[in-house]
C-alpha cells in the first residue's frame, strides 16, 4: 500500500486526499492528513468569516473525507525546521504532498505603515476567527476599536468586504456566530460608524465576488455610499458589456448604490477608487489618523498612473488587505519572486528538476489565487502526477506505520479523537456562555481539549 504525507488540512490538502484514496484505478493509498495545528480545515476554520455559515458548512463535506476509512488527520505536527524536516517526513512515506498556503500578508510599504492603530487584515481575521497564533488579547492591548470612529480597509477583494462587513455588524448579529467571546466583546463595545474600502484601481477590476459585495448591502441600519465621480473615471464603467460576468455584476450593483442612496442610517461603507495609499499619518497621541491618499487615473494599460493630487481620509484604525505570500519551508526550494515551490504540474523541482517523492498543491503551488473550489483540480493535477509516478514510488521502502514512528521521534499527534474532544469542548463552553458553539483560542484551551480523550 503507498503511504502518502498530506501537509496541510485545509481545501486543499483534503481535496489531494480524497482523489487519493477515491481515484478509480489508482494503487491503494493510505493517507495521513498532518497538520500543524491541533484542529482540520484550515482557512475554512480560520479563514471564513463567522457569519457566512453557509461557506463555513464546507467543514462537512471535508470531514468525510478525513474519516475515509484509509485517511487520518494528524494534527499538532510542524513540518520544518526545529520540528520535523522535510527530508525526515520523506523517510517516512513514499510521497509528500504539502499544501501548507500563503501563510503571510503583503505589506503596503509606505510611511506610517507600523503606526499602532493599523494592522493587517490577515491578523484581524485570524483574531476574531480564534487562531491560536493571534494573541487573544493582542487588539485590547492595541486598544483596537477604542476611541475609533472611522476606519479604512486598504483594498477591495473579498477578505476586504469581509473585514468592513465584520466591523459594521452590531452585536446583536454576531452573538449567534462562532466567534471567540473576548473578541465579541471587544466589537460589541465599537463606536465605528464609517469604514471606507480603498483601491487604486476602478471599480471594474475590484477582486471581491458579487455575491459578497451584495452582502454590504444587506446590513442592517447601513448605508453603502459609492461617489458616481469616481465609478466614471473606470471607462467600462459607461458600458460594461465588454466585462467578464463578474465584473459586469460588480458594477451594476455599484451603479445602483451610486444611483439610490440611503442616507440616514447610522453607519456607512464608503467603496472609494482610484486612491493609492501613499502614507499613514499619525496624530496628537502617536497613533494613526489618518491615510494619505493619491488619485490615480486608468493609464489605458489596465493599470494607474498617480495624478499628483492627494487627499486625507480620517482614520483610527487601518486593516491592509492587499494579497498573501507564500513563506519558504525550510528543507524545500522555494522561488522568493512569485511565492511558490517550483514545480511541474505539482512535482516539486530541484534545480529543475523533479524531486521523487515531493510535490505541491494550493496556495504554495500556484500562488494566492481562486477560490475554494478552485483547489480541487489544482489538487486532482497534482496527485494525477503522483499516481503517474507511483511504481517508481512504491520501490522505497518505509515504516509500515508512519505514525508509530512519529510517536517515537518524541512527537505528540493529535489524532481524530482529539479534535472531536475539540470540538465537544467548543459546544460545552458556548453552554457555558449562553451561546451556540464558541471557538477556543489559545494553544493551551486547545491542548487541553484535545488531551481530554486520552486521558478519558
């Protein structure tokens, strides 16, 4: 039977594992599904904002396969270095897929960048989705939402709607989600009334999907407010027939915002365009103030040229939300310019050349592009060419049983059992709290949880 390492338990770690073990024709496969962190799904878990339960209900469908009787989830194992290298995990199955993703945001790289009061998007997302990397007091500490009355979010893709659409719910709209209770508390007590969503580019080239920017426009007591001005300065703004679908969709639900305002209401997203950030401004108290702003113009090439003229947009707090990179793993090759491993349709190359036994699928392969279920034929491409390889695969020789052997490097996995101890703690502490599920969100909550089966 081929032993095969999956790193990674999100969209497209457990894509590569069910056409492994699902694949008609294919040799059997054992799988298991490693993952760094004690709990599956990856950004599915820790990605998906809280109150799109509809996106987050995909955790039932990779669940399945990570309870196929020839697959098993593996988490509390770091691949890299100080943990567990590359070269040793080879040692140990004939074929390791790693999926392990952009883990790092792209900074903006202008002045003021640090000031406190500006964060990335990616750490709020990951605070209040109860990501045990993020400090659960980190934002109190920063004071976060305290004394903010106006927001911007730099950017205007999907984690950008999701960001502004976060900080305009009321409390009253996120008690019922699972997101941690400090985190709650803290946006229960925001004064934020506005939040403006910056881009350099027009409307017409915004990355954020139709249905998730109609979603803005379904908040209670919120007024979306898009200036006609800047909507005409796109020119497929006047005649968006020569758009993609998606694109077209954007600017007909913008037109109509443009065309029907709602004032009145007692908060307001402001979709700006054409403004390139070019600093973040502090004030009195050392903290940022505000986002200086350059208007740009379409240069006829698909891209901005700057204008020279700059405005100042008051802000408390700034979330950059400009893209994610790839971070190198320590023991692989990894090309700095475009954030990936090189590969050849998912076989991972070393000085160009295929490495046996090695391979990508997701984020780290193709780089942060898609949407979900855009990592199932990424992953299909990619253990396609494992299966292509796996009589030369199967003549190494490894452990029966990989996990054993973990076990006896001094590792401490934290199987099915105890994510489903997890997940039973989750349940028992929304109880406590009066709530439906609440996610714990520190390593130590989620050891504890997960060691509850085995000293059961």
């Amino acid at each position: 039977m081929l032993q095969v390492a999956v790193v990674g338990s999100g969209p497209s770690g457990v894509y590569a594992a069910q056409t492994l073990v699902q694949r008609d024709g294919a040799p059997e496969v054992r799988v298991d599904v490693l993952d760094r962190l004690p709990c599956p799904y990856g950004l599915v878990r820790y990605g998906v904002a809280p109150d799109h339960e509809k996106i987050k209900s995909l955790q039932n469908n990779l669940r399945t396969v990570l309870e196929h009787e020839r697959v098993r989830f593996v988490g509390g194992v770091e691949v890299g270095p100080g943990a567990l290298p590359p070269d040793r995990l080879l040692d140990l199955y004939h074929a390791v897929v790693y999926c392990v993703g952009a883990a790092a945001d792209r900074r903006l790289g202008v002045p003021g960048e640090d000031l406190p009061g500006s964060h990335s998007a990616t750490e709020f997302v990951s605070w209040y989705s109860a990501h045990p990397d993020v400090l659960t007091d980190g934002f109190q500490q920063d004071g976060f939402v305290r004394g903010v009355e106006s927001a911007v979010v730099i950017g205007v893709g999907n984690v950008a709607v999701d960001v502004a659409r976060i900080l305009a719910r009321g409390a009253a709209e996120l008690l019922p989600t699972d997101m941690p209770d400090a985190a709650l508390g803290v946006l229960a007590d925001s004064r934020v009334r506005e939040v403006h969503m910056v881009g350099r580019r027009g409307p017409s080239q915004a990355r954020f999907t139709t249905k998730e920017l109609r979603e803005l426009g379904s908040l209670p007591d919120t007024e979306i407010v898009v200036d006609p001005a800047e909507l005409a300065l796109d020119p497929a703004y006047a005649d968006p027939s020569g758009l993609p679908a998606a694109a077209r969709r954007n600017v007909e639900v913008m037109r109509g915002w443009a065309l029907n305002p709602t004032p009145g209401r007692a908060r307001r997203i402001r979709l700006r365009f054409f403004l390139r950030p070019v600093a973040l401004r502090a004030g009195a108290d050392g903290r940022v103030a505000s986002v200086r702003c350059e208007r740009t113009l379409p240069d006829g090439k698909g891209g901005v040229t700057g204008t020279g003229r700059f405005e100042d947009v008051d802000a408390q707090l700034v979330l950059r939300s400009v893209g994610y990179r790839g971070v190198p793993l320590d023991g692989l090759p990894f090309d700095p310019a475009l954030g990936t491993v090189p590969h050849a349709a998912g076989r991972v190359l070393r000085d160009g050349v295929p490495s046996p036994g090695e391979y990508v699928a997701g984020w780290i392969k193709r780089g942060p592009t898609g949407v979900i279920g855009t990592n199932r034929p990424c992953a299909k491409e990619t253990v396609l060419s494992l299966l292509a390889d796996a009589p030369e695969l199967a003549r190494r020789t490894v452990p029966d049983d990989p996990l054993a052997a973990l076990r006896a490097a001094g590792l401490r996995p934290v199987e099915w059992a105890g994510w489903l101890a997890i997940e039973r703690a989750e349940a028992e502490l929304g109880r406590s709290l009066g709530r439906g599920v609440v996610k714990i969100p520190d390593w130590a909550g989620l050891r504890a949880a997960a060691a509850r089966e085995a000293s059961g």
